[in-house]
C-alpha cells in the first residue's frame, strides 16, 4: 500500500525542463531511504504551467512544488518525505503578494480557471486506461451507445458546443448532416494537425488525456453511423502519436474499439495520419487531400465533407478540444454543459497564454470571461513591470486585441466583432517592445510561405503584402502603403478559396485599425516606436551610464565604436550598421536606442 | 548531379531496401504520405532513385510522387546531418526573441536554413510552431525540446551532438 503518490509533470513543456532526470535522482533517493514501496510515482500529462516547470506534487497533502531540478531530490526527500518539514525554497511564490503557496489551488493561475476538459490532465497516468474510467471515462460512451443516433445529435446540438478548432460552427448540426447524408460508409476524423503557432491545447490533451478523445470519436462515430475513423496528428509532436497508440491499444483490450464494442452490435476502428508538415491541412478539405495521401490542397465547398469526404463518402471533421468536450456532454448532459458560457458560446475554452506574461501556459476558461482577467489574474500581468500593449488572438487568423478593449467578453462572437477570432485559442501578450508592423509582417510571412498556391487572391496577394510590410520596416515605406494595404487585405479576404486565405489579412487589418499610429510612424517619420525594426534604430551611448569597459568596442563587427579605458564611449553614426551588438553586449544599459 | 553521376547513382541504389518497405502499402489506398516518411526514415532523404521506384510499383506518374514530396515541409530531397536542430520561429517564440537564438545558431554551425554543416553532423532548419510557447523561445534536435533559450546557451547545449 502506498502511502504518498508523486505526480511529475511529463508533459514536452516540463520534459525538456528536466523532468526524466528528476525521476531518476528520485528513483534512487527513495531506495537509499527505502521509501520505495511506500511512494509511488507516476508520470503524468501536462499541467499547463509550463514556465514553472517541471511541475511536482506530493498526494495526499497536495503539496505544490515548481522547477524542481534532479539536485533538489535528496533535500526534498530527506526533508519532506522523512521528516516531514516543507521544503520552503521549492514552493511556488505569488508574484503579487510575494508570499509562498502550498497547495496549486491557491496559485492563482489556477484557481480562476474551470478545468473542464483539461480535468483529467495532470491528474492522471496518460498511458493507463484504467486512470481515465475510473476518473468517469467512457460512461459518456456508455450512455451513448444505448441512445438513437439522432438522440446523440440532439444533445450535442442542445448543449450548444461549437467547434473549438477555429471557424466556431455548431458541433450538433455538423454531426446532423452527416447524420443524414446518405451512405453506407461513412467517416469521422480528429483534426489534430494543431498548426497555428501559439497554440499547444490540442498538443497537451492528446498527451494528457488521449481516452477522452477517443472516446469522443467512437460516440461521434455512433452518432452520424460511421465505423471508422481517423485521427490527422502533426507528426511534429511525436510524444501525442505514441501516447495516442498506446491508448487505442488499451481501448482496443478493453473492448471500447473494434468488433461489437460493450456489445452494443456497433464496430469501430480508429487509424492515425501523421501530417508531414503543412499548415493549410489545417483546412477540412485539404486534410482529407492529405489522407487520401495527395498535396494537402483545399478545394471549394460545397460540396461539403458531410456530403462528400474522405473517398468521396460522408466525413464529419471535428478538432481535438471539440471531441474531448463531447464525453462531459453526454455524461453530465446538455443543460449541465450549457450553464457555463454566454448566449452564443456554452462551456470552457483553453487557451495557450504565451508571450511578455509572467505565468505562461494553458488555462481553460469560462467563456464570457474577461480578456483582462485572463491576462493580469491568470497571467499574473506584464512579465518585468512593462506595460501591456496588446494581445494576439487566433494566431495567423486572428487580431491584435488593445488595451481599450481589455474588458471585452472573450466568446466567438465578441472577438469576430472586435476583428479577431477565437481561432484554436492562441493568445500571445506583448508589451510595449512589441512592434505591431513587425508583428504583422511575422504573421503575413507565415501565412505567406504555407499558402498552397492553389488559388491567385492567396498567392498573390499575401505575397504582395508581405511585400510592403518589409518596405516598411525597413524604412523605405510610401505614403500610399497603407490604403494599398488595406485594398489588398479586402480583396484577398472576399475572394481566397479557403479559410487560410480569407483570415490570413486579419493581423494586417486589426494593427491598421487599432495600431494605426505605428504604419504612420515608421513610414512617416522612419522611426519605430517599438525601438525593434532594426533598419530604423539609431544606438547611442549614453556617457552618463557607460564605464568605459570596452566589450561594446569588442563587440562591434564594424568598429564603428571608439574610447578609451574607463572614458565614456561613442558611436559613429555613419559606420554603425545598427547591429544591436553592443546594445546586448553592454551590461549596464548604456547603449540606448533612438 | 550531373547526368552521369545520376546514371550511376541510379545504378549503385539498392532497390530490394525500397521493395521492403513497400511491401505492407501495396494495395492499399491513401499510402503515398506513409511511404514517403518510411524511405525517409530508412534513408534519411529521398533519394530520387526510391521515387521513380515508388511510382513504377504504384503505377502512377513520377510527378505525382514528386508532387506530394515537395509539397509537404517534412520531406527532403538531399542527405540531411546525423542531427537536425530545428529552431521554432512560432508567435510565441518571436515575440520572445528567438531571432537572435536563430542568428547565432546559424553563425556557430556556419551554414544557413535547411542546410547541412561539411561534417554532415548538424542538419539547421526553422519551423513554425513545435507546441511549446510556455517555454519560448525553443528549439528541437532530433527529438529532444530545449526551452528558455538564449544565445550564450547554444554552444553549451551543441556539445552534447
């Protein structure tokens, strides 16, 4: 009998923090204290505080501990699981209050968060089936397969889940047109092709909680009539395909998938695709073109998958966070379901919080909750004092959300309005260091390079813009880019194919309606108020500060800079190539920019 | 390559590797993304010789094989190093700087994006997002994620390839 449980965060965030090498030096300083019947370890799925990894937490007491390094293991041992003494140094500290927690409930990342469909991860061993039934998994099957298939879809369609992969649309009335398109093979698949930087939910689920998935997919599949499926995984994330194996083996065991499955009569396959690395497979139709093992390329709609898909049979496509909603619904019903949430968005949503944030990682959310609570309480506010300038939505779909519409609801129609998106549910904070231009050309290469040259508004015209957002960061922009701009982001959204093309100018046209000031600055004035686009920096030394160590005239490839030993320094102007060289060099912030 | 060295390269290819692994695709619909991940996983690229072969088995034209492998960032068409470092320029990762890790690598390996050092022993690729934005900016080498980076951390963490 065990007296503790140790959970190790083993998810990629916390693994190449060292996760591995905490268990082993926690291997053997249990042996050396003969605790190893007595503690047990398991390795779980990811808990979303990546920054703080890896994560360590001692049950039953709950105690949290963060960043924990394989050297902390024989004081944490000795200290905590002998003696009985906290180990102070190891605890998570409030950056607010400065003041040591215990317990991750009380952390503040946490406690403001509904964890939902992340209940699971964290919490239990990925690569064990019985963690997850035990935890209520596959009741929601259970449930379903002694329902009509119509009853399935009408739950899903009352409980008001809308698909959490980008676009928004109701899961219910997806599933009732495959539903009754007629066919006699018909297929479901998991859009795991989780391609939009920023966004890792998709990532952390399918290797925290992969049974919760799955079983989304098989009561998806009794749901339109389908005995098959299959799930599209970025190849890029090799961990979730191994954990996905692993489960569908386990499920496969227990009777959940394959012949006559808790003998309801009904079968059930499920088969991985790995991506090969395309970012428009993102796109339903361009993913069936790449299972059917073709060039990942979107074609027009309709006729719709539901209709003609995968083989030209009936497909329903539903994302990773959209399936793992699916087995509460059925579980707990749709009226429990459909209490959280706003008029038009019911339930939670994850998203990944990255960028200039003091607590980085994945937090899932009411919906209807603020963008302002997301980022100051959940994120714990502007990393290093700075002041916040804006957040990214939606990743290259998606738009710069201002500081005056902070207290917007965040609900897919909220952020459709404001010229955003929910899209997968990146959000990337930036501070004043951020350049908005350049952040728009970031997002316009992207879009630009994984644009599949189908059709010319796409090709051509991100091509176009991405042009003239170079020009002007650096320095060489006209007076008429920005209606050029703007004439070309319209015509490339009306008249794209597929949905890469028709959002890839929503960065572009969000920083011209809200950031404005910036375009006009740097074609205007040739100055970047960001202090970032290197070819509109002029550095200076700042005699006052410097000390005259030298390292900056060390580190100049042009040696545009000159002094002596302990006198102020200079820079020429006219042989600076605006490096930035000596400005990372220089320990004491002489070197300033203009 | 010129057409000589083609010719021969051709002859010299072991066609019987290709045959084994194709043997479990045959007849069977939607294989032409795993069959390319497999020659590459056995060959490391793919080689020409293995996609003319692929498409004579499969009886469909060669520009049809060609068309999916250079479609797909995954797939290459040259010998890539014993290591692939892969430096994700994702939002998240850009946001935090990874310019500068990038520059760096690219300085201390001395070859540019998706080239490969004379030594044939670190492949230098860029990539969009690897999923870990909480520990901006990363890298990958082979299947190994490095977080928190910065570039006075590169040298330290190359010496371990």
């Amino acid at each position: 009998m065990y007296e503790r449980h140790i959970l190790i965060c083993a998810g990629t965030g916390c693994i190449s923090s060292g996760t591995r090498e905490v268990k082993e030096a926690l291997e053997n300083e249990l042996i050396k204290h003969n605790l190893q019947d007595k503690v047990r370890i398991i390795l779980s799925g990811c808990h979303g505080f990546c920054e703080k990894g890896p994560i360590f937490i001692v049950y039953p007491e709950d105690i949290f501990y963060c960043e924990v390094k394989a050297e902390d293991m024989p004081e944490l041992v000795e200290e905590y699981l002998v003696k009985g003494n906290i180990v102070e140094r190891l605890l998570y500290k409030d950056p607010t209050t400065a003041g040591t927690v215990t317990s991750h409930e009380e952390i503040p990342f946490y406690s403001r968060q509904k964890r939902q469909v992340l209940r699971n991860c964290g919490v239990i061993d990925p690569e064990n089936i019985d963690e997850y039934i035990i935890r209520g998994g596959y009741i929601g099957l259970k449930k379903a397969l002694g329902m009509e298939p119509l009853e399935i879809v009408n739950t899903v369609k009352s409980s008001g889940l809308r698909g959490r992969g980008g676009a928004g649309f109701p899961t219910g009335m997806k599933w009732e047109f495959a539903h009754r398109s007629p066919g006699d093979k018909k297929y479901v698949v998991c859009n795991a092709d989780e391609g939009d930087p920023g966004a890792f939910m998709d990532r952390s689920v399918l290797e925290g909680d992969p049974h919760a998935v799955l079983e989304g997919l098989i009561i998806a599949g009794r749901a339109i009539g389908s005995d098959e499926a299959y799930i599209y995984v970025r190849a890029e994330y090799p961990l979730a395909v191994r954990r996905l194996r692993t489960a569908i083996a386990q499920a496969e065991e227990y009777g959940l998938i394959g012949q006559n499955i808790l003998n309801s009569g009904a079968n059930f396959k499920i088969n991985i695709k790995e991506g090969a690395g395309a970012f428009v497979c993102g796109e339903e139709t361009a993913l069936l073109a790449s299972i059917e093992g073709e060039r990942g390329m979107p074609r027009p709609r309709p006729p719709f998958p539901a209709v003609k898909g995968l083989w030209g049979k009936p497909t329903c496509i539903n994302n990773v966070e959209t399936l793992a909603n699916v087995p509460l619904i059925l579980r707990n019903g749709a009226d429990w379901y459909s209490a959280v949430g706003t008029e038009g968005s019911k339930g939670t949503k994850i998203f990944a919080l990255t960028g200039k944030v003091n607590n980085t990682g994945l937090c899932e959310v009411p919906m209807g909750i603020s963008l302002r609570e997301i980022v100051f309480d959940i994120g714990g506010g502007i990393r290093g004092g700075k002041k916040y300038k804006a957040v990214q939505i939606g990743g290259p779909s998606g738009g710069c959300i201002p500081e005056s519409l902070l207290d917007l609801p965040v609900d897919f129609d909220s952020l459709t309005a404001a010229g955003a998106m929910m899209g997968s549910g990146g959000m990337v904070v930036m501070d004043e260091d951020t350049c908005m231009v350049d952040l728009a050309r970031y997002f316009l290469s992207f879009t630009q390079r994984e644009s599949c040259g189908k059709c010319t508004p796409c090709r051509e015209g991100t091509k176009r813009m991405l042009e003239i957002l170079e020009r002007i960061t650096r320095g060489k922009g006209e007076p008429e880019d920005i209606p050029r701009l703007e004439k070309l982001a319209v015509a490339v959204k009306d008249s794209s194919l597929c949905g890469l093309g028709q959002t890839a100018p929503n960065p572009v046209l969000t920083t011209l309606r809200y950031f404005r000031d910036e375009y006009e600055a740097h074609i205007f004035d040739r100055r970047c108020p960001a202090g970032l686009c290197r070819d509109l920096l002029t550095y200076y030394i700042d005699a006052e500060v410097c000390t005259g160590c030298r390292s900056c005239v060390k580190a100049c490839p042009a040696e545009a800079i000159s002094g002596e030993k302990k006198e102020p320094h200079a820079i020429d102007e006219a042989k600076c190539i605006s490096c930035g060289a000596c400005f990372d060099r220089c320990k004491f912030g002489a070197v300033k920019t203009k | 390559m010129s057409e000589e060295t083609a010719k021969a390269a051709e002859k010299s290819f072991d066609y019987d590797r290709v045959e084994t692994l194709l043997q479990e695709f045959l007849h069977k619909k939607g294989v032409m993304v795993p069959i390319l991940q497999k020659i590459q996983a056995e060959f490391g690229y793919l080689p020409r010789p293995a996609m003319e072969y692929v498409a004579k088995r499969l009886r469909i034209p060669v520009s049809k094989v060609f068309g999916v492998a250079t479609f797909y960032a995954q797939f290459h068409l040259h010998p890539r190093g014993k290591n692939i470092v892969r430096v994700c320029r994702g939002t998240a990762c850009h946001v935090r700087g990874v310019s500068k890790v990038a520059e760096k690598m690219q300085e201390i390996l001395g070859v540019g994006v998706g080239q490969t050092t004379e030594d044939m022993n670190f492949t230098y690729e860029e990539v969009a997002c690897i999923g870990a934005c909480g520990l901006a900016p990363v890298m990958m080498i082979n299947d190994q994620t490095y977080g928190k980076l910065t570039p006075e951390k590169l040298k330290g963490i190359l010496k371990n390839y």
